[in-house]
C-alpha cells in the first residue's frame, strides 16, 4: 500500500465518509482493485505519482475487492481495475481498465479547482473584451507559475489562434510535454491549428459561396469552404458541405471529404452533431 497522505483504503464501514462526503471538499477517484490483478499493479504507481502532483486536489480511495467484496457487489463491480470519480457526493466518472497518467488527469482536471483559475478566467475575460496582448501575458504568466492547469495551456492555444496567428498556436502547443499534446484536448487543437493552416491560404467566403452559386459541383470550392467554417467554429456547415461532397464526388482529391468529416469528428469527441453526420457519413458510402 502507498505512504502517500493523499491515498486511502477504503471499506464498507467508511465509503461514505471517505469517499461521497469527501467529495464534496475535493474530487475523489476510487479505485476498485485486487492483489493478483496485473493491471491493477500497473495503475498503482501513476495513482500515486496523481496524488503526489495533486497534493490533495484530489484524494484517492483504493477498495481492495478481496476483502471488500460486499462494496464490490454493491457496485456491481465485474472487471478491475475499474475506477470512479466521485465529485459533491456523486459519482460523475467511470473508467474501465489500466490508464494513463494523461488520461486520467484530462478526467480529474474537469473537476478539479486551482488558485490559478482565477486568473485564467480574467485572461479569458480579457480575450473576449478584445486585449488580446494582455490575456495571451496572463495566460503565459499562469502556465509558467502552475504548469499543471492545462485548462490554460491549452487556452493560450486558442487565443492566439483566435487572433489570427496560427502559427504560434501551433508552435506553442508543439513546446508543451507529449502527455499534454497526446490528450483528448490537445489532439483536438491539433485538429483546429490544421484546419486554420488550410483556410489561411483558401480564398474568402463570399468567393467560394459565389462559386458554388454558379456551379454547384465545384467540388474544391466547396471543400474549401468546408475547411474555411470547420477553421472558424462553425462545424454543422463544414460537416453538411462535406457531406454534400461526399454524395456528390467521394473519390474527390484523394476522398478529402471523408478525410476532413472524420478529422472533425475528432476534433468534436462526440455529441449529438458527430453521431448524426456519423450515420450520414456511412450511408453516403453505403
């Protein structure tokens, strides 16, 4: 077992207090695991390096199966390691075999609240007042001081693509650790900076729409225009010109449309708009 202050067994007798009250001061995750699990032992040393980065940000709660088998059952536990966030007395995430450090800090940050947010959440004010020097300076001076809020890591990212520069964004996620860059978040921004890349050298908007006008199966102007709305947010459009590609001409430009419908699928993670042009995307090809 771990020396770590911030690490804990748990039992039946003190889930609740360990575990759903102390949830309400920080996150806990709860990790349900068992001597002769091999995986189990894998996770053990990335929960302990967690709690020690945390430093009671976030506490963890070890439930050993073998001696804790009425816990288990009550929780309906079948595979291990299988592992819980618990947040203000309730559970919010669930996560299912050996992690890595990256994964689970992309899952513990959303819950987790640092001194530093304070001044994240100005800089962002600044950004969206339009003092865009002064909140890229902020957020500098807050990855500097707490390397470990990658919320505003990553926020450095989009203010300065949202300036216009992308190639700073782009070189200033490139400068970040791999386990930031190999994120959920940063694979996404990776997404966003390409996109921004193409549509810098794409013509404007109205051109490609006057194109279209004209003839509507210019099917490069209408890829264009797809990256130009996946590049400034407005994805439901990109992802219907694409679709519109796809049906139309799909082995265009080496089948760019289902190129860029997936990358926005990837950069999106999920949600009701992924799902429906997922479906979409299947039938045009099917």
């Amino acid at each position: 077992m771990s020396n770590s202050a911030y690490i804990i067994n748990v039992t039946l007798e003190n889930f609740e207090k360990e575990v759903v009250q102390r949830s309400f001061e920080a996150p806990v995750l709860v990790d349900f695991w068992a001597e002769w699990c091999g995986p189990c032992k894998m996770v053990l040393p990335i929960l302990e390096q967690l709690a020690d980065s945390y430093a009671g940000a976030v506490r963890i709660a070890k439930v050993n199966t073998e001696t804790e088998q009425q816990l288990a059952s009550q929780f309906g536990i079948r595979s291990i390691p299988t592992l819980y966030v618990y947040h203000q007395g309730r559970k919010v995430e669930e996560m299912m075999g050996a992690q890595s450090e990256a994964a689970f800090r992309a899952v513990l940050d959303k819950y987790v609240t640092r001194a530093s947010d304070a001044q994240r959440e100005q800089a962002l004010a600044m950004a969206e007042a339009g003092e865009t020097d002064a909140a890229i300076a902020l957020l500098r001076q807050v990855v500097v001081e707490d390397p470990g809020n990658h919320a505003a890591a990553f926020d450095l990212v989009r203010v300065h693509l949202a300036a216009g520069d992308a190639a700073t964004a782009k070189a200033q996620l490139e400068a970040y650790p791999a386990e930031l860059r190999n994120s959920g978040e940063g694979l996404s921004l990776a997404r966003e900076l390409q996109f921004a890349a193409v549509a810098q050298d794409a013509p404007d908007a109205d051109s490609l729409r006057t194109a279209l006008e004209t003839n509507p199966n210019d099917h490069h102007a209408r890829l264009q225009l797809a990256v130009l709305y996946a590049a400034t947010g407005q994805h439901e459009d990109a992802l219907a010109h694409l679709l519109e590609v796809l049906k139309r001409a799909p082995d265009h430009e080496d089948g760019a449309a289902q190129k860029n419908m997936v990358a926005i699928f990837d950069m999106l993670g999920g949600g009701e708009l992924v799902s429906r042009y997922r479906r979409a995307m299947f039938n045009a090809l099917h």
